[in-house]
C-alpha cells in the first residue's frame, strides 16, 4: 500500500508514532484496525428494523420514583460496604 501524505502530515505522523513508542508503520496498522473496528458494516436500514423491533416489546417496570429510590439505595448500599 502506498499513502502519499504531505511533508508536514509525515512529519506529524512520525513524531506520533514516536511518541506512542512504535514505528510510523506499526502506529499506521494499529491505526487502520482501530478505525476499522471503530466503523460499522451494517446497513443502516437494518439498524433502524432492530430498534424499531425492540420498541415493541413491553417489560415490567415500576414507576420511575420507585425505580431511582432503588438507585439510591444500590449506591448507599455499595458505600457502605467499601
């Protein structure tokens, strides 16, 4: 693969890797695969079906004053055991 960069990119790109203690072309690769995993495949049509389908299902829960109480007392709780 050949990136032509200008010389102030190169030369930022070098000092970044330096820093993060790799070579330009390893910092490169680590680059491209967190960019690649950082970036979704999926139709996005296929996302809004999922979240559409999801909204649908109906689950038990108590009324919100209720459920922030329980909250607090899970924090309270964990406080006190620390």
């Amino acid at each position: 693969m050949q990136v032509i960069v200008d010389d102030e990119e190169m030369s930022s790109f070098e000092q970044t890797a330096r820093a993060h203690g790799l070579t330009l072309s390893e910092w490169v690769r680590q680059s491209l695969r967190a960019t690649e995993r950082a970036t979704s495949h999926r139709d996005p049509d296929e996302k809004i079906r999922a979240i559409r389908a999801a909204t649908l299902h109906r689950f038990p829960a108590g009324d919100i004053t209720s459920l922030l109480e329980e909250i607090e007392q899970g924090y309270a709780t964990n406080r006190d055991v620390s």
